[in-house]
C-alpha cells in the first residue's frame, strides 16, 4: 500500500441493525482499537443485507479510506452477502479452502452439532484473500484489498469480531509503518450542565487544537475527553496529561472521576479497595442501581443483595419502614429513604446502605414534589446522610438512570 496508512471506517452489516432489532456495539469497539493504533476513523456506515445497497457501501468506503472493517454478513445462509460482494469488487469468483472447512467441520462435531451443507459456504472467499481462521465459531474471517484499502471482514458476534480483531487486527495494524496512536484520558464530571460544563472549558474546545477535547452526555453524567496523538504511545498518553492538568482545576467538585472505566467499574473497586460490603433498597429505580453493579465482574466480594420496594406496603414489610413515617412525610421524603437505607443495612448485615425514593413521572407530582424529585440516602458504618434533588422532567427512563448515576456517585464520593 502506497503512502501512510491514516484513515478508516467501519462498516456494519445486517437487516437486524437497520430494523433496529439489535444494537450495533462492535463499530464502538472497534474504533477505539483502530485509534489506539493511530489510525483516524472517518465514518460508522451501517448497511442491511441487499446486495445492490451493500455492493455500493464497501465499494464507496473502500475507495475513501485506507482501512475498512466489516462486520456481518459471514453466515451459512444465502442473506450472508459479505462474501459474494467482495468478490465482484475484488474482481473475481470466490474460492474454496479445503482448511477453512475442515474446521469448521471440526468445530461443529467437536460440539456435537449438525453439519448442513450451507455451511460450507463459509469456507468460499474472495480472490486474493488472505484467510483469517476463527477459533470460536464457524465464520472464517478474511482480508483482502480493494481499491485503496485493506478491506477485513470479520463476523457480526461480539465474542467472534472481538477474538478475530486481537488475533488478526491489532498484529497487522501494530506493524503499520509512522502510525501515530492516539491515546485518551476521560474526566467523569457530575453537576453541571453541558452548557454550563462547556463555557468552563470553552478555551480548550476550539478546532484544531492539540490534544482536542470534546463533552458526551449520558443520563446526565458528562465525560470529558482529551485525545492526543503521539509518536508513540507513552507521548500521546503525556500530552493527554498535560491538557487534562490544565482542566482539573476549573472543575471543582463536579470533578467525579477519571478513566476508562464506567462509573459501575469505578465504584465497585472502591468498595473492593475499602472491604465495604452494599446493600440498597430501591424504589423509583426499581432495581436499576444494582443491575449496574451486578454489571461488573467481582462484584459478588461486596454486593450483599437489593430490596426493591416500589409500594408502600413493601417498604414497610420488607425494610421495616414505621407506616407514621410514611404517613407525615409521604414515601418521596428524606425520612423515609433514610429509614429504608438502615433497614436494609439492618437486614442484609451491609456496611454501607444506599436508598433512593421519587416521582419519575409522568405522573404523581405535586407543586411541592413535581416529577424529577428524588430523595436519596446514604448509610456508612451507620452515620446517615440524605440528600434531595430536582432533575428536569426528560421522562422516565432518564429520571431512573441520573438517579442510579447519583447512587453510583455517592459512592465514590463517602467511601474513601
């Protein structure tokens, strides 16, 4: 290939992404390995299964960048196209390789499965191809150049692309010749708005600028990103460094964390780190929070249980809530989580207790509690600490994440 390698895309295949049935997460993790490596991802194109539209999307992509990524279309079945569309692009039939099917035959005996005669099309590639063998499923992978680029097509499993792209994608992009990687350090910034977040680091935000920095919002968490490039990868990650020392003062205490882990990631080390076993009791989150800790491998060393009380009676049976607090106060009040967070500390044996209580719509508010209050609670070592807070009205899923977000935060924030 001629020149330096520098741009990339990725291309996603399959009706199923476009019907909106299934949730594209391999162009996401594959960029981040491209970026890693130095290349610039230009675009995300997602495609379904018809070949005239899928023939113009490789073949458009091929001819913008220097690398493209496939994904899907690697099946037994005649609505797996990948194949047959890099062939004509490639200029050729496909060919059969005797050691790509024998296994795949391997594999599907191995496991004591049947062996149609479709699958033996996973074994046909396109010409000049270099095979790429799947040790975790029956889909070969390839590369094969068109146009300007190298084209890899790998399988639409997660497991499958992401297995392939270690083994084959990384070795081949590691020895590309003047890559410059690219390295990125997150800040975690709880409080402010995005506007608000964004006129504290205007200065920082101006194109062109080196490293660049950037805002995403997700259930209103903001993360900050500083992504610089670098002769190699310890000075994209000092230069990084040095723009993130810059920002870290104007933030304050809406600074909540830093790095590449989730906010469930970064909350379940430090209660590993501190041996603080949880315990939470949820209502208007209905068992949201502790999904995200359940998320996160290890958890079970300090994850003791949830109570998740919706109703009234349950606060009162299941954590032992006094039906007088409830009654003065209403079940979206201080008191009320406050007792929740001791009865589930009291009942599970947990350390740390953390409970959450509101109106995440869209009804049951009033002039005193609209939609967006949520009381909050959180229990350590038996001293308690409640908190109220008004989140704008952006409907009911939003509501329930900023509020398992909030619990997430307290962690972070009291266990030290």
């Amino acid at each position: 290939m001629s020149g330096p390698i520098r741009t990339a895309e990725v291309l996603s295949i399959g009706d199923e992404l476009i019907h909106g049935s299934n949730l594209d997460t391999n162009a996401r993790w594959l960029a981040q390995l491209l970026e890693c490596h130095g290349l610039t991802v230009e675009r995300f194109t997602v495609v379904g299964d018809d070949p005239a539209l899928l023939q113009r999307a490789m073949d458009e992509a091929c001819r913008r960048v220097d690398v493209v990524v496939a994904t899907g279309g690697l099946g037994p079945t005649l609505d797996d196209r990948t194949r047959e569309v890099a062939a004509h692009l490639a200029g050729g039939p496909l060919w059969f390789d005797p050691a790509s099917w024998q296994a795949i035959l391997d594999y599907l005996r191995s496991r004591n499965r049947p062996i149609p005669d479709s699958n033996r099309r996973q074994a046909e590639f396109p010409p000049g191809a270099v095979v790429l063998p799947n040790p975790v499923g029956t889909a070969p992978a390839f590369r094969v150049r068109i146009h300007r680029a190298e084209l890899f097509a790998f399988p639409g499993v997660p497991r499958e692309m992401k297995r392939l792209a270690e083994d084959h994608l990384a070795p081949w992009l590691a020895k590309l010749p003047g890559a410059q990687p690219i390295a990125q350090h997150c800040l975690l910034v709880l409080g402010p708005s995005e506007a608000l977040l964004g006129e504290r680091i205007e200065p920082f935000m101006i194109a062109e600028r080196e490293p660049a920095v950037g805002i995403t919002a997700s259930g209103g968490l903001l993360t900050i990103r500083v992504v610089a490039r670098g002769f190699d990868l310890d000075a994209a990650r000092a230069a990084c460094e040095v723009t993130a020392a810059e920002i870290r003062p104007l933030l304050g205490e809406w600074l909540l964390a830093e790095g590449e882990a989730t906010l469930a990631e970064l909350a379940v080390g430090r209660l590993i780190a501190r041996n603080v076993r949880v315990a939470a009791a949820e209502s208007c989150t209905g068992g949201l929070f502790s999904a995200k800790l359940a998320e996160v491998p290890g958890v079970s060393a300090v994850f003791l249980g949830s109570v998740v009380s919706y109703a009234n009676d349950a606060k009162v049976t299941a954590l032992g809530v006094e039906p007088q607090l409830l009654q003065q106060h209403g079940a979206v009040s201080e008191e009320v989580t406050a007792a929740m967070a001791l009865g589930v500390c009291k009942r599970l044996g947990a350390q740390l207790g953390l409970s959450v209580s509101g109106i995440a719509g869209p009804g049951g508010g009033t002039e005193e509690k609209p939609v967006g209050t949520i009381c909050f609670c959180l229990c350590l070592h038996g001293e308690v600490k409640t908190w109220t807070l008004r989140f704008p009205d952006l409907g009911r899923e939003f509501l329930r994440e900023r509020a398992a977000i909030e619990l997430l935060a307290a962690i972070l924030r009291h266990v030290r």
